[in-house]
C-alpha cells in the first residue's frame, strides 16, 4: 500500500548494547541512550509506586518536569529520563 | 574565563538559542544555560547519544542548523545545568552533575519554553500513558515508539505528528483521537494557507493514517484508560461543540496511549521574579506581560519565546533573535534594522503559530471528564474528591488548595495540576478561570538534591566550541 | 477532505481576453495564448475532418507532430497548438 | 554574427540546452535550434504568453532554471525553428516564420528528445482523446484541463502525474487505468528507493487519488471509445499478466481521455543520416548506436537525452552535459574531469528512469487490441484491414505497407503509426519487432509549407541574452 510516512525502523543505528538491572533482572539498553527509552523499550513501564495508594507510575512528561519516571540508583532518587544508561548499572524502583 | 557575563539565556530551544546568537553577534559575552545536553529544546531536541546513525527528518535538520550557529558562535554554552534559583540583579543557582553554582550577568534573557496540558481523566496515571508532547521527547532523543500498539489522542496539528511519527518509528497507531472536528481544521484553513509547506505537511500526516486505515475519530475524547500496571484498554466518547460528552463510551485496545490537550507556557520563574501575569486562552492560558520586544516591567530581565504564549518554534526562533537584540541594545550594542526585520518574520509566524494555538483552547465540557475519584495531582495522589472537600472548607485559591491538600506541593511543583486545579475552582466559584492565578512558585525552579555541593563552574568541562560546519 | 493536490484553477491569472471566430462562431481566448488550448477551453473539439471517411479529429499529440489538430487560416493550413490566438483571427475546420 | 558556428545543437530540451551549456562554457561558439518559444522541451515546457502568473510547480522551477541558464550564456538560441533537413557536413535548413534559412557548423548535436506510443483502439480518433505525454504539453503551456470530467490511462508514472496535473487545474478525474499491476510497481521499488524524492511525488499523487475517491483501475485497459464528434464513454477490461483481455468490457461516462503507452525516442534525423539503429524495448523501442558520451559512427554527429533511449529528463540533463563536453573536447576544448562527472551523474539517474521505462514495455497482449475496423494510420484514415490486405498481398516491411496503402506516408511522417504497423507485421510473419526497422525517414522532417522563401536568419528577432537572473 502507499506509505507517505516512512518506515524508518530499521535504518536506525543503535550503538553498542549494554546490560543493567531493573529490580534485580537484567535489561538491554544501548550505550549513551536514556534509562527511560531503555526501559520502554524493555516493556518494563511500572518504574515507581505513588504515596498512598502505590498506584505503578511510568515515564509520563519526558521532559524532566513531572518526576513520574524516578527511580532510585544507589539509593539516590534520580529521574530515568534524565540518567545515562552504563553497563552493569543497578537500578531499583522508586516510591 | 569569569563567570560574570553581559547576558545570560535561560533555555537552549529555538528561542533562547537566537536571542543568545544574535546578543552574541552584537560582540556582547553571551552565557546559554539549558538542562539539555545539546541546543534544540523540546521541538528540536537532539537525538541522545546511543543513536550513530538515522534517517534526517524535517526536526533533526532545522535543530542540526541551530546546534552548528550556536557552535560557530562565541556563546559560553552551559548544558546539562539547571537553573534552580534566581536572585535579582542577576545570580543564578545553577546546578550541574550535582554541583550547584553561581553565575552573574547584567541583563537575563529567560526562554523557558512550553509544557503540556493533559486533561486528568479515569487511569491517566496507569503506566504506558505519556503526553502527547512527552511522546514527541521520547521520540527524537530515543527514536523509540512509546509502544506496540499506540492510542494517539490530542488537539490540534500535534496528535497527527504524533501518530506519524510513531508510524515512522515502525510501531503501530490502533487509532487518533481529537477534540477537534474537521469543522475546526476548516476554520483553520485560510490562515494556514499562507505557509504551504507546513499545511502539506499536515496533510501527509492526515493522509497517510487515512490510507493506511488507521481510523481517526474526530471530535472524540478519551474518558478512561483501564489496565493495572499498564494500558490494556482507552475508552472513546463523542463530544459536542463545547466539547460535552454526548455518547456513551465505547472502548479500544492498545498498549499504549498519548495524551494531550495543547502546551502551556512555562511562566514559572518569571512569575517569580515578580513579572506580572494575565490569562489569554488564544496564547496557552497563563502569560507574563512582556513588550512585543520582550521587555518586561523588571530592568533587564527580558522573556521569549513559548514561555511567553504559544506560537510554535517558527515564532519561537524569530522572538528569541528580537529580543536578543533588543537586551543587546539596551546595554549599548546594536541596530535598529535588525530589530524591525525580526519582529516583522515573528509576527508573520506568530499569526501561523496561535492558529494551530487556538485548535487547543479548552471548552467548558472537558474539564468535566475528571471524576471525583480521578487523581489530579500525580506527584501527591490527590483526587478530585480531596480537592473538591477542600473547596468546600472555604479555599478559594490554588494556594490554599495546596496547602490544604498538598495538591501541587510535591516534586513537579503542580506544573502538571495548577490547571486542572484552576479549573475545579473556577467550576466551584463560577469565577473564569482567569481569575485563579496560579499558586506562587517558590524556588526552587527545579528539584534539588538533598545535600547539594556548592562549587563553581568547571569550565574546562564544557564543550569547546569548534568552528562551523560540524 | 484532505487534498494533498491543491486546485489551482482560481490562482492562474490570464492574460486580457481576445475574440476570434472559429467556423464563423465567436469564441473567447487570451491574448497570447495557443489556438489548440482555447478551443478546447471552449469545448471545441473538432477541429478538422480526416481524409475518405470525413471523421471529427481534434488536438492529440499537443506537441506539433501529429498534425490532426490543423486548421485553415487565411487559406492557410496550420497546426492550431502551434498558432496564437489574436483578437479577429477567423479560423476554419479544415480537411 | 555569421551562420557558422562552432557546434549546434538540435533541442532545446534538457539534453540540449545542457549540451549548449557545456559546449559553450568551453569556449566555443554554440547556437542551440529549438522549435519552441522558450527553453524546457516537453517535460519542462515553459508557459504561454496568456498566462500572467500561476503558482509555481517542481516542472516551472526546474525550466526556468534551465531558461535562466541559457539566457545568461553565450549561447545563440534560435527559437521558434524547426530544422527541416540536415545536409552532412553539415548545413542544417531551418524555417522560421514562413524564411527558410541555413546554417552550419563544425559539430551537429541532436537531442531531438522523445514523443509517445498510443496503442490504436476502436475510437481511439474520437475528439477528446489526447495523447497522455500530449495533455502534459497541454497543461504545461495552457495551464487548462482536457475537458470537465476525464479518464486518464496509460503505463508507468505519468498517469499518475496527469491524473494528478487535472487535479490541480481544477478539472476532475473520472477515472485512472492503467495495465500495470500493483505488483508491478512492487517490483520497481528497490530501484526507487535510491530517489526518495521522486518516490515521494509519486506516492502523493496515487495518495490524493485514493483519498479524493477516484478509482484506480490497475492491470486494465481502454478497449474502445465512444461518441459522435466527442467523447462520451470509455469501454475498459482486465488484463492478464501478458496483457492480453481476460474479462468483459465495462463502461465508463467521461467526456475527455487521455491515453498512452509509453514514450519512444525521435531517431528519424539520425537515423536518416546514416546512425545504424537498433531495438532495445528497455529504451523505449528503436534508437539510434552511440557511445556513452553520445559519439556516432559519423564524424562529429552527436546524440543525447530521451532521442538515445528513454530514460527521463533528469538522466538526459546530465548526458546532455557529457555530450557538450564530449563534442566541445573533439574540437580541442575541455577537459577530462568534468566528464567523469557528468557520466557518473548519468548512469545514476540513468538507471531510476530505466526503471520507469520499464513499466511501459510493451507485451504480447497490447497488440490485440486494435480490431480490423480500427484506423491505424491516423492522417491517411487506414484501417488495420487494409494494412493487412497489403501483408496477405506480401509486403513485409515498413517501407512497403507505405507504399501500398498509403499508411505512414501522411504529414506526421509516421510518427503515430510506425509502431502499430511493425506490430501488424511481425504478428503477420512471427518475426520479432526488432527484426522489422521503422520505414527510412525522408526529408522533410518537419512540415513545410508548399512554397518557402529562401531567406537568411534575421538575428536581431532573436531575443538577445541578458544578464541572469530573470
């Protein structure tokens, strides 16, 4: 059928792969690329748990603003759309 | 190298990109803060560094032109920082790889751009649910599709670039959903018709999902999202002019939804130096008052951009060089002429810019989507119902719902529920929404660590300028 | 509904009109224009009758070659996609 | 100025107005004779006088530049001349307004371009049907649809493109048929994704058809046209992978057709003087042996562009290029280098337009579809009956059916039926196409009238060349 809009998939170069964990089990990401888009990418969506009723929160703004992608690296609170993806990073979920 | 400056831009989009290139031209010491690690804002944001290689879109050429300017240029370009703190006169808090430090100049440009609108609705918390504009984000630094199978649904140009985008990413659109109806687009047309270029490309984006069958249900919103840690379903009702539900829901499957309701401009630290603020629904709600210049009532502190009414990154980029010039005239450097051509290529695209604004205005039905039991304030899990009680006890501000009911008191600083907020007071008081502020912001403008290393800045750590072409 | 070829039609702006007579009927054309396309304009196709069986030819090839398109000026016989229109010209059917 | 010149080239086409360029930026003195009023040929031919203004299109901006070029450059261009016999040598004789004069050079270039293939069919005559390569002309120079409500069919991508030209000029499409399969066109992808560009036109105009609701009738033929002295229906039928009829006819009210099969290249000057031909249906038929930079077996004879083989206006632009610097170095003047590029830039766009080429070779079927009653030749009225009285009676060549039954001998010189004929004659002895070579062209080439004066060239009408740009 007639695309307009390209299917440029497979024309993207990713570089090297590299491997953290997420909760104890390990995910693929690519070195250089945001946890946030690695993780998506994974399926694994749920990052933290909301006060009160610890609802599965997930990468909402992307941007850096809202703070629904956090999760903890080192006990530190850090936003995954803002933190490097590093071979054998151990990340855990927040909240 | 001193960490005093002539000026300093707050913000590496387009805007604050040309405002600080053309002080810069004018042989003033230009300092670019932006949180990115690479100029181009949110529009033209830069792919991150684990891509070595993608097709060019129309996004990625215009930002690569802005990157080499900034990079030809004498502009010390700050990245990777955060302004957290501003003090009057003008230091600014700056944090950057968990250092904070201060920076001083005589004149401060602020471009902060745009955030998104999202209309709180039953399940907008549930993983798998992104802004429609935080899409756009993920997209052009990860060139990943927010799922397998997406939901696309906003107002105007922006759900159909979405849902390209997704497209051309390899993943699949299960369906668009906007506010708007094709009445709304035909209104739109004539202004559009002045820019050719941008009006095909919309086009492509529309007739693209058309033959490819992905249905588009025009004037349609998303009442509820259901699935436990993540998407499962998006339920769909038809709306009326004002956008009132008029139809009962039906319900589609998907992993993923974006969702959005227009962008509203970042007032924040503005609103906190002290510059006054007025509601314009045709400009994204909540601006501060600057001239057509960017000047503002605050000796040397001038606005640009987005964060001054939504325009689009066209306008953006015309304002940011005006008021670049204008800052720069103002402390003794500059010319006249250049001003008067700016402002004539920004108004021009301004006028493109606010048409596409104005698909997004909200109408008084959307904000009845909310239920009591949907949460509006995401970083605090406050429902509307806890807000609702609150009304009812006597609070009659967004400050007083804050500090009744933390609604807008955790991380995001309510950049994500001040509206929504507003409206419900608006809704209970019968006031127009332009008549509840939004809370005062307090510093800081950003999140700070707990225990944060005061330092100075590492300049040797910045990227040295190289010469053009890159 | 989407169009992703504009109409152009309303944004041509012709040259002044001029009248000329095509078989002794006026018919309007632009100053400047070829005869070929302002008798089709006018919804005349017939521009000349074709040897033994008399039948209706009009403009085919539209580049000077095919030579059914001819008409008869001043006795003349000529290719009307290769003849401007002027104001008066008295054209003939021709063969 | 003398009537000598250095080289002339015949065409004004993309092949020989870059020809002219190349020769003439080498310092030799180039008069280029083209029968228009203006630069472009078919595929970028320039508008009339009538039309004042008219938004621009990929074709104007590709002539003008082309225009641009020629007017800022030495060249003599003879507009507005048709060159009606060519003696070796060479002395060309060229009549212009009623005067015909001559002219002559060291080195004869022709780029004599291409003109198109229209399979006869039952009513194929009726007024209203215009050849598709010819309403293009139509469109180009009049900006004016073929009628109110038009079928539009034929092979490769200029269906497409005309189909897509009505559109835009405001008339309608009733239909687009095309032999061609989709699964044709999946074939020709993987050699199309090198252009994406064109691809994209391409994928627009198909798109726009879809969306607009016009049906697109693939692997279909016109079978017969109906109407007294216009048309008023087109008959059409499915066709198997041969193109031969599988299935009833189906009727289809329109009052205008626009139907082709393909362009075949215009060999008759170089033929006639001596060029050895050969049948290639990759290039669209018979053409003429040169060597890749257009050299011939006769001394300083030259050919370029679509004349050569078919293979679109970009690839004859650039061996337009190749044969300037080709001619201009056999006379001493040039250089080695800018060949090579030119015959890189060649063979790339060489093989996107062969590609194209493709689509439209003939198959077996294609023939079939003239019945005995058809007229074949159309300036003689010559049905395929008496031409295939002539066979029955033992003609077996071009030359003979022309003497026989008058068929090719009218004013086109052959030019609409050569190829029919062959086809009646190698269906008549089974003998392939390429076995049975177009009858020998005769002077003149083009019309003349009975009585012309002999004149010289009056060089002050010529438009004198002006600084670029326009």
């Amino acid at each position: 059928m007639i695309r307009l809009v390209p299917n440029h998939a497979l024309k993207i170069v990713r570089s090297a792969p590299v491997v953290f964990t997420f909760d104890g089990q390990s995910v693929e990401g690519h070195a250089g690329e945001n946890l946030a888009g690695a993780l998506l990418r994974a399926g694994r969506l749920h990052l933290r748990n909301a006060p009160a009723n610890g609802g599965p929160r997930g990468a909402f703004c992307c941007m850096g603003l809202c703070q629904e992608c956090t999760v903890r690296i080192d006990g530190q609170v850090v936003e995954a759309c803002r933190t490097e993806v590093t071979q054998g990073l151990a990340v855990e979920r927040a909240g | 190298m001193s960490d005093r400056f002539d000026i300093i831009v707050v913000g590496g989009g387009p805007s604050g990109a040309r405002a600080a290139l053309a002080a810069s031209a004018q042989g003033l010491n230009v300092a670019l803060i932006d949180e990115q690690s690479a100029i181009g804002g949110q529009v033209w944001r830069a792919k991150n560094a684990s891509i070595l290689s993608a097709p060019k879109t129309h996004e990625t050429r215009a930002g690569d032109a802005l990157r080499r300017d900034v990079l030809a240029s004498d502009i010390t370009h700050i990245e990777g920082a955060r302004v957290w703190q501003i003090e009057t006169g003008w230091t600014l808090h700056v944090l950057r790889k968990d250092v904070s430090s201060e920076l001083t100049c005589k004149s401060l440009v602020l471009a902060t751009g745009a955030r998104e609108y999202v209309q709180p609705v039953p399940g907008w918390t549930t993983s798998g649910v992104l802004g429609l504009a935080g899409a756009t984000a993920l997209f052009k630094q990860s060139l990943t599709p927010p799922g397998k199978r997406t939901i696309v649904s906003g107002t105007g140009p922006l759900v159909f670039f979405v849902a390209s985008e997704i497209r051309r990413l390899g993943g699949e659109v299960a369906a668009v959903v906007t506010p708007n109806s094709r009445r709304d687009w035909m209104r739109a047309l004539p202004s559009m018709l002045g820019r050719p270029a941008l009006l095909m490309r919309g086009a492509i984006w529309v007739a693209d999902l058309m033959l490819a069958g992905v249905p588009i249900y025009w004037q349609r919103v998303v009442t509820d999202v259901s699935g436990d840690d993540q998407v499962r379903g998006v339920s769909i009702a038809k709306l009326d002019q004002n956008w009132a539900r008029t139809s009962e829901d039906i319900m589609l499957a998907a992993d993923s939804l974006c969702l959005g309701n227009g962008l509203i401009p970042n007032i924040e630290a503005a609103h906190m130096l002290g510059v006054p603020i007025r509601h314009d629904h045709a400009l994204g709600g909540w601006i501060p008052e600057t001239t057509e210049d960017g000047g503002t009532s605050i000796d040397r502190l001038y606005l640009c951009g987005d964060g001054t009414g939504i325009r689009g990154a066209e306008a953006a980029a015309h304002q940011g060089t005006l008021t670049g010039l204008c800052a720069a005239a103002d402390l003794g450097h500059g010319t006249v002429n250049l001003q008067k051509q700016a402002k004539a290529k920004w108004l021009k695209s301004a006028r493109f810019g606010m048409t596409m604004t104005a698909l997004s205005i909200p109408r008084v039905g959307q904000a009845q989507l909310t239920t009591p039991e949907t949460i509006v304030c995401r970083c605090e899990n406050v429902t509307r119902a806890t807000i609702e009680a609150e009304l009812n006890a006597g609070a009659q501000s967004s400050n007083a719902i804050k500090s009744g009911s933390r609604a807008g008191m955790g991380p995001c600083g309510g950049k994500f529920c001040a509206t929504a907020i507003a409206q419900l007071i608006a809704q209970q008081s019968g006031a127009p929404v332009a008549n509840i502020p939004p809370a005062t912001p307090r510093p800081p403008l950003r999140p700070v660590p707990l225990s944060i290393a005061a330092g100075s800045f590492d300049y040797d750590a910045l990227p040295i300028p190289k010469p053009a072409p890159l």
